[in-house]
C-alpha cells in the first residue's frame, strides 16, 4: 500500500499494544515511509489554582515534558534500530484540535491511534478524540482495537457508489483501493457490503401516497437493478480473482446491516467513508457512520472524500 508516506502515530496510555505499533511498524516498511509520534497534554497545571509561584509551575511543566519525551523516545527506540525515519513531539492542547494541526502542519497523510475502551469502538464516548478525529481530520484515521493481533484475517469494505453522486462514487473507489490493497497485505478474506433502500418504500406501500403493489414491485427491482449495476461498475475495476472475497449487497439500512455483517463474520478491520453534510464542510460523517461506529467492535479505517474541508484550523 503506497499510498501512505508520512504516517503520525497518537500515543496514549494504549499506544504500546503490540497491535497498533506492528501496523505503523508494517506501513512505514513496506512504503518507505516516515514516522511520527506525538504525545498530546493537556496544560492541567495552568488550569488548577495550586498558589504556586509561576517559577515553581515551569519547573513542573519542564519536568513533566521531559519524562514524556523520554518516555517517547524509548518506545520509538526500537523502531529506529529497523530502519524507519522516526520524529517524536510533545504538544500542549485539545488532543484532536492539537492533532489535526499537526496533520495540517506537517502534512500528514494518515493518522493511527489506539480506541479507548476495552471493548473497543463500542465504548467509545461522542466527544472521545478518535471520533473528533474521524470527524474533523483531513487524512483517513486508523482506529486500532486495543489487545488485537497485527494481522487481520477478515476485512470488510462498506462501499455505496452512486452514478449520480460523483463524491460517493470517488470515495467508494477509495474505500476499494485500501481494503483491497490491505486484504492482499495481510493475505485477508475481503467482504464487500453495499446496501440499498428504495427511499419513500413505507409511504408508497401504506401512506397517503400508496400505489399499487406491482408498481411498488417495478419501483424495487428498478432500484435494485440501479444499486446493482452501479456496484458491478466499481467492482469491474478489481481483479478479485487475487483474493478470497465474499459479496453482501442486501436491501436495507446500513446502520443495520454493516455492523450485522461485521459480528457474524467476525470481521476484524472496516474500511467505510465519512461524508461531511452539505453546506457544513467537515461537519460529520453522517449518522449512518456514527451508528456504526458505536455498534461495532473492530478496527476501522474512516476514509474522507476528495475536497473535504476540515473546521480546524492552524490559528490557536
């Protein structure tokens, strides 16, 4: 996967499971690529009205950086001795905001960090910053599932390409070019899900507005037929002969149906997209996303559209 060059890596307390340092360890070899791992702190010593003279509070700050950046710089020891080019930093702020402005500074092409919880996304909080991240960062961010093993056996592609909508059908090809390209790395069973709904469906068939039954059928195989089509476009674009792969193109909601797919196949990373809503540039992903994100219990991969504008800033 060529793609990734300038990785930055989140240290937390979780950074050091064995599972999220192979993975940055794997990219950066594989790519040739640089790495940099950056320690967040919140400045809590300049919130709290400790009655400390300011030199004493300095010397504390300086103290504390320094036992981070140690700490820092022992982990990514190791990673030196293989060869990767690797830049440590201690920063003061708002983890995501701090984060983001290091995307944006040092133009970092893909973020990893470590989920919080340990259950995985499952308990992840609104305002955790991996899902400030997934919402706000330019770069596609790596949610690693903490204590899981470096290499994924099933991996799932959540894909919705839409003739009329050329952002969807961009980010669908994106979505397809890292899932396919990591279920080859990690010689990974690929599963493909697309799902489609005929929008107005319990309103033409009970509502006001009801029509006949077999105009409502003509109505589903003509968006079935439409779904169906648009997917065996993208997919022409693979050769999916290389890999084990299964299909899930099914009729319904995808806040349903993807984290379905996911616990019965026992998938182990998800590649989906983030959208932000229109006229708000980088708003969210939507909520199909964040219903997924909050009910499914693997590593997931959330990769933004061409264009995306992120509401953070380099001013402080």
């Amino acid at each position: 996967m060529k793609r990734f060059k300038n990785i930055l890596l989140v240290f937390n307390e979780r950074t050091e499971s064995k599972a999220t340092l192979s993975q940055a360890i794997d990219l950066c070899k594989r790519n040739q690529a640089r790495l940099t791992v950056i320690d967040v702190v919140e400045d809590l010593l300049g919130e709290a009205d400790l009655g400390l003279p300011a030199d004493v509070l300095s010397s504390l700050r300086s103290h504390d950086f320094e036992i981070r950046q140690r700490d820092l710089e022992q982990l990514v020891a190791p990673i030196r001795q293989e060869g990767i080019e690797v830049a440590t930093r201690v920063v003061v702020g708002v983890s995501f905001l701090q984060i983001i402005r290091e995307v944006l500074r040092y133009n970092h092409d893909l973020v990893i960090i470590t989920a919080d919880g340990n259950g995985g996304l499952k308990e992840f909080v609104f305002g955790s910053t991996a899902m400030h991240l997934m919402r706000k960062s330019p770069s596609p961010v790596w949610v690693v599932k903490p204590d899981q093993p470096g290499h994924y056996a099933r991996i799932l592609a959540a894909v919705e390409p839409v003739p009329s909508d050329k952002q969807k059908t961009e980010l669908a090809i994106k979505i397809m070019d890292l899932a396919t390209s990591l279920s080859l790395r990690h010689e990974a069973e690929l599963h493909i899900v697309n799902t489609w709904t005929l929008p107005g469906e319990s309103l033409l068939a009970h509502g006001r507005a009801k029509i006949p039954q077999a105009e409502l059928e003509k109505l589903l195989r003509r968006t079935e037929t439409k779904h169906k089509d648009a997917l065996g476009k993208l997919l022409a674009k693979y050769d999916l002969e290389k890999l084990q792969h299964k299909i899930h193109f099914l009729k319904g909601e995808a806040k349903n149906i993807i984290p379905a797919v996911a616990d019965q196949n026992n998938i182990g990373l998800i590649v989906m997209g983030t959208v932000g809503r229109t006229g708000i540039p980088g708003f969210f992903i939507g909520n199909t996303a964040e219903d997924v994100l909050n009910r499914v219990n693997s590593s997931v991969m959330a990769v933004k559209p061409e264009g995306f504008i992120t509401p953070v800033t380099l001013d402080e």
